[in-house]
C-alpha cells in the first residue's frame, strides 16, 4: 500500500517540513518563542546572623549562608552578571515564640538590606516576609492554643514588611500563605509613608516536599505538625486563582506561583487570566535535585538548567527566582559570546 504522505518518489507531495525551522543554529535563533535572559532572574541570598565567615549549604552545593557584612563578592557577581534582583533570607541569632529578630531594625534581614543598598544601590532588594525562621516552633505564624492564629501572624508580617522598607527594600514578598496579609501590608506600609514599596505576593504556594533543603538551609522545619493548615493543597488550581485573585485586590503588585516545575499548568493558568507581574519560583528541592544528578554525572546540568528555566518562562513567568541565577546567567553570556 502506497501511503500519501510519505510518498517521496512523487514531487511536492511534502510541503509542510518544519526541519526547515531548525537546519542550522542562525535560524534556530530566528523562530526561538522564548528567549531567557539574566533580566528574569530574581538570586535568593541566605544571610545568618551568627555567622563570621560565610558556609557553604550542605543540600544546595553552591548557595552560601552569609554574615550580613561580608556579601560584596557575591554582590559585585550579581552586579557584573546582569542579575537585576536578589531576594534576602534571614536566620536570627536566636529564635522565640514571637520571631522578634524578625522585625527589629537591627535584625539580619534589616542589616543585609542596608548593606546592599550601600554596595549594590542599582539592585532592587526583595526581602522574604515570614515568621518561620525566627519562631522557635518553625511556624510562619504565632500559635494560640495550638494553633497558627491568622490575624495575629497578620499584624506581625505587617510589622516585618514596615521594618524592611525602613531599611531599604524595594520590595516585600509575604510568604506565610495567611489570609489578608497584602491588604494588611499595604496599609502597613502606606499609612508609614512607603507607598512605591511594592508587594510581591507568594499568592498561590503549595504545600511541597521540594522545600526540603531549604528548611535546613534556613533551620525553619516546623517542629510539630506541617504547614498543611495553610499553605496549599497540590492538586487544587482552582483555588490557586482564587488565592491570585484575592492578592492582586488587596493590592500585589506582583503574584507567584510556587513551587515552579510541578506547577507549570498553574503558572501557565495565571499568565492566561491575569495580567499583573508573574514570578515563579524554581525552589531549592528542584535545585538541589539537577545538582546532585549532575555532580553524579547523571545529567548534563548545563543544559537542563537553560532547559527548565526556559519552560518556566515559556509557561508563563515573567520572574524567575531561582538558585542557578548566576549559573544561568554565565551560561547565557557564553552563548551570545
Ligand atoms: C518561608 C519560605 C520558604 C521558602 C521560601 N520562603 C519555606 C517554607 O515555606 O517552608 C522555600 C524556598 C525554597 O524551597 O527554595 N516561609
């Protein structure tokens, strides 16, 4: 039997040959859909209060706990790189039920804000605004009676978010996943006189095992329970516009999606619903695991870092966070170069 298709020996049956799209990289070039750049890239930067020298983190090979004053050559790389944000961490030097070091004004996070203003004024500074890092019970809210108290946990975000705008940063970025926390920041931050402070809301973030080496980078696993109670269920994508929905009400300037790579449909579903700023963030359990995988020799992890970057942008995030910031950002370069 005779397919038509296929059919070479009869001339122009074949005219549809989207080889010709990629025979040679010049083209490849010209019809690429998505193009990443070191403009995309938001780097997280761990700053520890206890610290005289900076250490390296034992699950994420390559990210660094830092004193807040030593963080000039990590700085001056993001700089030279092109890397137009970080995204600041703390650990306290002591944690306690209420998280204080959380929003005192000579906090870690508070230090390290003023500090990069000073080293790196061109950046924008976006601080993480949570409470797990600095309760002794690992929680990103107070407990009452057993239980994380939403509207209280409120007023101290808001308190965390006031104190890092004092210092400097550019944006905040909630992250504790309690309800009327942008609309509380907001006020917060207005009826304080810092109204081009913006919010980037972690609107929709799951609950996720990809955490993981976070936690221990950060010394935040909670001490009992989980973060079930308020943090998202994974299968749901209904409730995560709904979460997105609410955070650009009360006034995000910017929602997230996280984590990024178990998540592409909902990332691909805010792009396709809402039209504020979207960052995603390609968590430290996706980092972790293309490391290991490539210091086995397992994975090419050059290509797969550019590959999975790239799908999150070609999902629909305009932001990324992400760990391999600066490795992609020099993979970029070596690629126009
Ligand atoms: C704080 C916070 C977490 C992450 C970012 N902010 C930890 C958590 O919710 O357990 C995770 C980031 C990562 O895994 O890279 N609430």
């Amino acid at each position: 039997m005779k397919s038509e298709l296929y059919d070479v020996s009869e001339k122009f049956v074949l005219r549809q040959r989207l080889r010709r799209l990629r025979n040679r990289e010049s083209l490849r070039q010209l019809f690429r859909e998505t193009r990443l750049s070191s403009s995309d890239f938001i780097y997280p930067i761990f700053v520890d209060h206890r610290l005289s020298e900076a250490e390296e983190i034992p699950s994420m090979p390559g990210i660094y706990r830092h004193p807040p004053s030593r963080l000039k050559n990590e700085l001056d790389e993001v700089v030279r790189l092109q890397i137009p944000a970080v995204l600041l961490f703390g650990l306290p030097k002591r944690k306690d039920q209420l998280g204080s070091e959380a929003y005192a004004a000579d906090g870690v996070v508070q230090q390290a804000v003023r500090e990069v203003k000073k080293i790196a004024p061109q950046l924008a500074i976006a601080t993480d605004v949570c409470l797990c890092q600095y309760t002794d019970h690992g929680h990103c809210g107070v407990i009452r009676d057993g239980k994380i108290a939403n509207d209280e946990s409120v007023e101290l975000l808001s308190r965390i978010a006031v104190s890092h705008a004092e210092a400097g940063a550019d944006i905040v970025g909630p992250s504790a996943m309690m309800d009327g926390q942008v609309a509380a920041i907001r006020r917060a931050l207005d009826d304080r006189g810092f109204n081009e402070t913006l919010i980037m809301s972690y609107s929709a973030k799951f609950a996720s095992g990809f955490y993981g080496p976070f936690r221990e980078a950060a010394e935040s696993a909670p001490l009992w329970g989980d973060r079930r109670s308020y943090q998202m269920d994974s299968p749901n994508i209904r409730e995560a516009m709904r979460e997105i929905e609410i955070d650009a009400g009360e006034g995000a300037d910017v929602v997230m999606v996280k984590p990024a790579l178990s998540y592409l449909d909902v990332i691909r579903e805010a792009r396709t619903r809402f039209s504020l700023p979207l960052a995603a963030y390609n968590v430290s359990g996706e980092y972790s695991m293309i490391r290991a995988a490539g210091q086995k020799g397992w994975l090419d992890e050059e290509r797969i870092v550019l590959e999975v970057l790239t799908a999150i942008k070609r999902a629909g995030a305009d932001i990324i966070i992400t760990y391999f910031a600066k490795d992609a950002a020099k993979l970029l370069r070596q690629s126009v170069e």
